[in-house]
C-alpha cells in the first residue's frame, strides 16, 4: 500500500512538474527574444557616421572596397547629399552589407521617390554602375533578355540591361516590379538565383566561380566556342516596388520573392524631414519663401 500511494504521489507530481517545465521554457523564450530586440532597436537608434575615399567606403562599423568604374558615364551623380539623415544612412549601411554579401535588394515602401532616390545614393556612394529598366505592363521578355533588330539587312540580337549589367558587372535596377505582368520577371529566377541564363543567340550565362574553374582546365577560346559567358561576380540586382495589395499591383510569385533581401522604406521621419528642409533652405536656388519652417 505504501509503495502503491508512492507511486501516486510521484505521478501527480511529475503531471504537475511538466506544465510548469513548459511555461518556463515559454517564458524565457520570450525573454531572450525581447533581449534580442532591445539589442536591434539599440543598434537601429546608435548615431551612425559615414566615411568615403577614393578606395573605400565606411557607414558606420560596415567598410566596402571601391573599385574604379570602367565607363564613369554609367554611375549616378549629384543624388548624393553634403549631409545625409540618419535614416538614410541606416538604410544604405543595411545595404552596403547585403552587397557584401552578394544578396540582391528588395526595397518596398508607399508611392514616393524616396527608394529611387536611396537606390542612386547607393550606386554614387559606391562608383557603381547602372542598368535601368521601369516596368509597365507592356514589358516583355525581350526587354530585360535579347532584342532582336535587324542592321544592315541582317537581324541580330542585341543584348538588353539585365544582360549587359550581368556580363559588365553593373546593378540593375527594377522599378515598379508590381507593374510587370506575372510572366515576364520568372525569367529572371535562374539569373539571381543561380546566375545563369539562356539566350535567345545561343549563349549560356554561367557564375563567375563556375567559369573561372572551367579557365584552368580549357582556353578562352574554347569557351567561346561553345558560347559561354561569364557573370561578373559584382552583378546585384535592386528591385523597387510597393506593398500589394495594399495598392493595386500583381504581386510577387514566392520564388521570386524568395532571391531578394527586402527593406521597408518608409517615409522620412519629422526630425529628420525638419532637418532636409533647413538644408534645402540654405540652397541659393530655392527661394527662402517656400520653405516656411
């Protein structure tokens, strides 16, 4: 009887012991996970300062080596301010880190040219080179591939901004993904995700590790011949587009939506805002009359 009342006692005890095991697991998981994002917020809220030279560039504890741009007409000029707000920074920091590593960029945000205007501040910051392309619902496949055209009596492909941008190591630019139809971005899965593509001359895109690997075993004219191209290892893409269906617009497929790293761009804060326009008002070109402050 002793053994059997034993035995109950340490039944009732361990069906006791066990929720009580899971609540505490439960709440120093929420622990930890709050420690976690006072630490994110801490970061987000720090003073971040930006340094440039010809060589490198340096926002906050983040530093990039610069190359010199091969065709200086590519890179945007003048998007990039004396004085930067601390939100842009934090958003360019947040992108100088997924160039670093090799991530393409998804920046979504309202209506507005906030996210254009980050995207060239980038390009400028950095030397970089661009590729442009606004989608519309016209938007074919030939548009972001190969167009065909014909010179001289002769048709030829010519190669279009996603191409180019790949083979000379640019970064493209997509604004207005959500206006592209359904159809047209998919192509472009294999190229971010693996950066490989077909195209329509017969050429084959390959990775840059892929290509320099095939180098040490066959010549550059043996990759010609069988129309290999190599993929620049500094070839990113920057996507630009707002919520759906918040706003009216098609979606990203998830696969798609998978490749890229996102970032919501929202608006400049008051401070901030307050801060733009006290510069702005010191432009000689803008009359001190439509800044009221």
């Amino acid at each position: 009887m002793k053994a059997d009342s034993c035995n109950g006692t340490q039944t009732e005890t361990s069906m006791y012991a066990e929720p009580t095991m899971r609540r505490v697991a439960v709440l120093h998981k929420i622990l930890r996970n709050s420690f976690i994002t006072q630490q994110h917020a801490a970061v987000s809220r720090q003073h971040i300062k930006y340094y440039s030279s010809k060589y490198h560039v340096t926002i906050g504890d983040v530093t990039k080596e610069v190359k010199p741009a091969r065709n200086p007409q590519f890179v945007p000029l003048n998007y990039l301010k004396k004085e930067l707000s601390q939100e842009s920074l934090h958003h360019l920091r947040w992108m100088l880190q997924k160039d670093l590593l090799g991530q393409d960029i998804f920046l979504i945000g309202r209506p507005g040219p906030l996210r254009r205007q980050l995207a060239m501040q980038y390009l400028e910051m950095t030397g970089r080179e661009l590729e442009y392309l606004a989608l519309s619902r016209d938007t074919t496949e030939a548009d972001l591939k190969q167009r065909r055209e014909i010179q001289n009596g002769t048709a030829e492909y010519f190669d279009q901004c996603a191409v180019r941008a790949a083979i000379e190591g640019r970064i493209l630019i997509l604004e207005g993904i959500e206006k592209a139809e359904r159809n047209v971005l998919p192509i472009l899965n294999n190229l971010l995700e693996n950066r490989e593509m077909n195209l329509e001359d017969g050429r084959f895109l390959i990775p840059a590790s892929r290509y320099d690997k095939l180098l040490k075993e066959y010549s550059p004219e043996e990759l010609d011949r069988w129309d290999l191209v190599r993929v620049s290892e500094d070839f990113r893409v920057i996507a630009l587009g707002i919520p759906v269906p918040r706003y009216l617009g098609n979606p990203l497929d998830p696969p798609l939506r998978s490749r890229f790293q996102a970032r919501d761009i929202s608006g400049h804060a008051f401070k901030g805002l307050r801060k733009l326009m006290k510069t702005l008002k010191q432009d000689k070109h803008i009359p001190s009359h439509d800044l009221n402050l």
